[in-house]
C-alpha cells in the first residue's frame, strides 16, 4: 500500500497516446496492418516424417514416376498373354525374381518367370498368372487361366507421373500426403514457417502456478493460456515470461523477446491504474494506448521496436484471451498460412440486454435452440470461457436483443 | 534372381496358419479384442502449458476459489456505498492499494482508497467508483456517480468455488481449458498416456527416402506414413525400422521393438511370394496370417509376443494405409481416449461395379453430387489415396451400384 501519487491524469502525460475510443474495427485494421508483414515469411525445409499438420509453402511435383518400374501386382508367374491362349498351358520356369534389386531378366515364348508382387516385370512378359491359378512340378508351371495383355501388370507411371503435383501450396500436410512424399522419395519439404511469438505477461500480482499465494497473489494463467491459443494457431511460440511492474526488469524481457520473435504479446499494464508498466514503457517509445468500444478488453495497446510489432492486451484473464481472439488470431493464422476462423450467424436461445456504445464479447455455448450466454460481461469469468464454444458479439448500438434474434458469433 | 525353390504351397506348411478367408468385421473384432488391453493403461502427468490436444484422464477440479479474493472490477475509488447516497461527494483517500502483494486496511465510513483493477477490495468496502466518475485533488476524491452495494466488486469465487469440475475426465485439453487450469494454480494436469507404438517396415526392395536407387528398389513410403496416421490419431510413435527379408534382422528389430512398444505394427512380408520374411518368423511363434476377403489388403497377420500385440498388415503402400484406417485407427484412438470415426451414408455420385465375394474400398472424393470414386481398386494407387477424402466402402456381395445409391464411406 502507498499514498496516492500522481493521481488519475498522469497517464495523459504522454503526448503520444491517443484516448479516443475506437472501434472494435478500427483496432482490428491497425493490427491487420502491424501484422502484415508476418505474412511474407521464408519457408521451413522440414523432414517429410516431421511434416504432418504444417503448410506446404509451395507445390510439392513427383521427381519420379510411380511405380518406378514396370512391376507384378501379385504373387504368381510372369508370362506372355499370347502362351495363355489355350489353357491350361505348361510353360518352362527359367527363373524367379522377387522385390528387390535384381538383373533383368528376358522371357521367351513358352517360359514363364516366377514373380512376387512388387518385382520387376521381367522384358518382353506382358501379364501376370496369379499363383492361385498355377501349379508347378519339376520345373514346370500349368496355368489354368487365361489372361489379357497387362493383367496384374503395373504400368511404370500409371498411379503418378514425373512433375505432378502431388501436394499444393497452402495445403495442411496430413497423413495421405506423407505417404506420397514419401513414395516419391522425398526427404524433406518446404512448408510456411510458423511465426515467432514470444509471450509477456505482467503484474506484481503474477505468482507461477504450483506456487504458495501470499495474500493479494494470483496465478498467472495468461502466459500458458495465451501460449496454448498461439500454438493451437500455427504459432511458434519462443518464450512466454513474466515482468512484475517493474519498468527496467520489464524493458530487459522485452528487449529479449523483441531479438528472438517476430511478434511479441505482452498482457496487463495497459489500462488507467497507477503503475501501469506496459504503457508507462512503450509509449514513450511511440507506442499507442487506447480504449476499444468493447467488453471484454477495452484497454489496448500496439507498438513497434525494432520492427518487431508489440500487442498489448489487458490482463484479465477473459480479456487477455477475448483480445487474442478477436485483434490477433486470424492475422497470426494468416501468417502461419492457416485458413481464417470466421464469425457466423446463429439465433439467439434467449432475450439479451446489452450496453449502448460499447460492443459486448459474451461466453456462449451453442444448442439445440441456437446460442445461450453461459456468464455476464464481466472480464475475470475464467471458468465460463472454458465452457463456452463461441463468443457472442453484440453489436455497439444493440441495448436488447430477443430470443431468436440472428447474432453474429465467434468460435474458439 | 533365385530358382524357384519349394513352389507355392511351401507356406501351407505351418499347421499354425488357417487359411480360410475371413470378412473385414471377423478381422476387425479379433485386432479389436487384441488392443482392447491397450484401453487400460496409466495416466501421464504433464506440465498444463504441455496439456494442449491431450485427453484429461480423470476430472480435474479447482483447488481454490477464483477469484481467490474480494477485489476490484476497475481501477478508481474503493467505497461505501452509502457514502455515496448523495453525489457529489467527497471522501478523505486514506491510501492505494495495488494489485500484488499488500496489507490488508480498513475503511472508515467517510474515507475511500484508490485501487486498481484486480487489487484486493479494503475490509468494509462494499463498491468501486470507476475512475472515469472522480475527481482528485489534495487529498480528497469528488465522486460524482452514486453506486450500488456489490458494483464493480468481484466477489472470492463468483467465477469458481473449490471443487468445480473445470474439465471432464474424456475431453481433449484445449487453449481455453489449459487458462483456467493455470488461473487456478494448477501446474500439472493427468492425462491419458499415448499408446506407444512402433513400426516395421520390411523389404528388400527398400530404400530410405532421399538414397539413389538401383534398379527393383523402391521407396520405403510405409514407415513414414504409418507414422503419420499413428500420430494423428493420438499415438506416441517410438521407433520406424526398415527391415531387410532377412529372418534374424527382422527377428532382431522385432525384439527390440516388442521391448520398447505397447503395440507393434509391421508392413509387408505377409503374403503368398516365396520371401515373406514377417509370415516366416512369427507363424511359427503363434502367429495367425490369412486373407481377408478385401480389396486393398487382402493378406493379414496378426501376432502376440510378450503380451505385445503385433499387426501385420500388406506392403503395398495403399494395402497398408488402408489396413490401417479399416483395422486399427479407431481401436489406437479408442486407447487414446479419442472418439472413434464412423463410416456416414453417402449418396454415389455415379455408379460402380465391384467384384464378388471381396469388399471393396475404393479411394473416393466428396463433391456435390456425392462420392465419386477417383482409382480403381489397384493397390499401388498412392497418389490416389493423397487426393481422396474418403474410402467407398462396397460390400462383399455388392457387384453393381447405380449413381444416387446410398454407401457407406469412411472418412480418411
């Protein structure tokens, strides 16, 4: 506890911030655009096996043919179709080839070359007797079935040719891909790089979990709830640390996270207390601090050192997390090369009333019935924001809205 | 190249064999039965910031109230209500309290304490005067908006009470799961431990992704992609060995792959060729290896060391994914705590013909008009299979099947 200092003006001090409140919009272009350059990002070689779930950079062409050679599709007897015209037919076994490297080998009229499924076809054989249709004694094989030229025979690229495209740029690598990466003989693959985000939370108040409280602590859940969410979005999240309110301890971590990320996400300091680190840092170094018509997350920041860009989101735990989603998560999903998460239209499953002026982020969670608000607007419902499966988003101008009213929600 | 040796029926010879064709559902049950044992298995405990995408293995509770204090919503004035019964008024600020670590104070009637946002609400106080409604000077606060008792007080455990299910025991930890196991102070959380599986491709015709090949070698694509679909539905995949034809490798790497997995999965060596390296070693050992009247995959193994449940499925690259995908994926995420995916009715978007007496299952793509199968039934097909959404699932007796009929398919 200490007397009170400077008292409530003294953060309109700074020539550089703006106190407007914007819109939810305008703030979303001002982060769109600060983002932005994230977007042009050089790509990742990654071993095909470690590939799964990352963003092709570019198309992926076959180098080779597949199959790679001529080869039997079963187990049986290499033959020329025309031995088999009348059956059985007793053909001379001058060999066997099996999967495998091999020398070639030349059938003639009469011969037959015993083959396992995979093997070469031996030159001048045009069809494949399945062994099930055969039997052998000394040296002999009967064939008791007719087959056509190319039965049981695969073609050397008849699944894929060389320079097909077999995985398109901005595709998400799943496990089908692996597998034709692989077959092609790929070692590795260009995909997106994932961008780097480091994570910075502040507050004396921060205890690390697992940790005794004194009292007046909390925990700290926004570095690992913010870090969880960057991952879940195609980030590469490079450090998540936590400053007190102490500005020199604050400009250290920062300077870190600005040297080793390309996108640094700090939490709390940004709003109107007395010892509001974040701010009372990056503004006077051109960072600009504002309010945001919205509940949830009125108070934000952005700023940029070195050309790193800097997001600074309020420290309630539903504000910090409602802030990711709404200004961030589609410009980080952007710069990963993931799809954007977009809002969508379902009714309402009850009446809602709302603020005039400010636009409300409610938990909701979607039923039978349309959506239902599962907490009020308040800014520290942890526990509600894990239940939810949207957010509801109620316009600025909207005071009441009834049961069945069409509303616009975002998933989480 | 070898002269053939013992003739086609030289596998016939192991009395542990049964050669009767079995449909898909005998096959399926009896690997069901094989891996039910994998459902019981120890839970693993994880940091929560290494929570994300793993399946909470029992119901986690909260530990502590949240908010785990009486603090303020705002940052501005903490107050008596009734002190505010007339406003303007003024009151004696007898001290700040910050969010952190603090003494407790007490408020007298006549007196207010300015506090920030999350800061611990004074004993006596019973409403905040946001900031935004005071004014301050020598002092003494002028509030000039008149408050409820209860307003912009967070009252201890208005989100949360001690012994609140915060996540399910069954659900996949997600980002807004993992921010409230941290705000309660949680550091680890259970989770079900990932099936550890590994695998074995066998081979001489096999090259490791990126070598030269000699004529007959081939890509070895299994291993990688086996991998692929493993990890994707929830296994930890412990080791990817190559393995020659050759009897004692093959024996060497399965030793050491039955010491180090719960569940072993090789490809390959399983047929009716003259070189089948996983039917030679394990027949004699108790392994059952016979045909499945399908089409990809025919030929399946299954075995039993040490306890170990071993797969043993074709080689052909589509013969194994789709072994896989039919036999094993749901019974590997059912150990993994994951739902299992299920086969949905389609309309076909043209019609097919199948064969008798084999269950087909065709690479398909879902478009507008329904499925359309884009292979035919070849099981060297992968490039096919990188481009399908789903496998057309044709029954046994099935030979023809106009546009417009209802089949199953199973998504990929």
């Amino acid at each position: 506890m200490t007397t009170p200092s400077a008292g409530p003006n003294r953060v309109a001090d700074s020539g550089r911030e703006h106190r407007r409140a914007v819109s939810v919009e305008e703030h979303t272009e001002l982060v769109a655009s600060l983002l932005a350059p994230l977007r042009i990002r050089p790509a990742d070689s990654v071993a095909v096996g470690d590939a799964l779930g990352r963003v092709a950079a570019s198309d992926v062409c076959a180098p080779v043919d597949l199959p790679l050679f001529r080869n039997s599709q079963m187990d049986g007897y290499a033959v020329l179709a025309s031995d088999l015209a009348r059956v059985p037919a007793s053909l001379r076994v001058i060999g066997t080839v099996a999967a495998g490297p091999s020398d070639r080998i030349h059938l003639e009229a009469g011969t037959a070359v015993k083959i396992m499924t995979g093997a070469p076809m031996p030159e001048n054989a045009d069809a494949v007797a399945p062994i099930e249709n055969t039997t052998y004694d000394g040296g002999v094989v009967t064939v008791t079935v007719a087959r056509r030229a190319g039965e049981y025979v695969r073609e050397q690229g008849s699944d894929i040719t060389t320079g097909t495209v077999m995985v398109q740029a901005g595709e998400i690598i799943e496990p089908r891909h692996i597998a034709v990466l692989a077959a092609v003989g790929l070692s590795h693959v260009q995909v997106l790089s994932r961008p780097k985000v480091a994570v910075i939370t502040t507050g004396a108040e921060l205890v690390a979990a697992g940790s005794p409280l004194r009292p007046g602590q909390i925990y700290d859940s926004n570095g690992v709830a913010l870090a969880a969410h960057l991952r879940a979005n195609g980030a590469d999240v490079v450090a998540v640390h936590r400053s007190s309110d102490d500005a020199d301890e604050f400009r250290r971590i920062l300077s870190d996270a600005v040297a080793a990320a390309e996108l640094v996400i700090t939490s709390g300091g940004v709003s109107m207390g007395d010892f509001e680190v974040v701010k009372d840092v990056l503004a006077p170094m051109g960072g600009h601090f504002g309010s945001v018509r919205m509940q949830p997350g009125g108070p934000q920041g952005t700023a940029t050192i070195d050309g790193v860009p800097i997001l600074d989101f309020p420290g309630n735990p539903v504000s910090t997390v409602v802030s990711f989603i709404v200004f961030a998560r589609n410009a980080v999903r952007e710069a990963a090369g993931l799809d954007a998460i977009e809002s969508r239209s379902v009714p309402l499953a009850h009446s809602i009333t709302s603020i005039a002026g400010k636009r409300q982020l409610l938990r909701g969670k979607l039923g039978d019935d349309g959506v239902a608000a599962i907490a009020g607007p308040g800014s520290h419902l942890v526990a509600a924001m894990a239940w939810a499966d949207v957010l509801i988003d109620i316009p600025e101008d909207t005071t009441e809205l009834d049961a069945g009213t069409e509303i616009q929600v975002i998933p989480l």
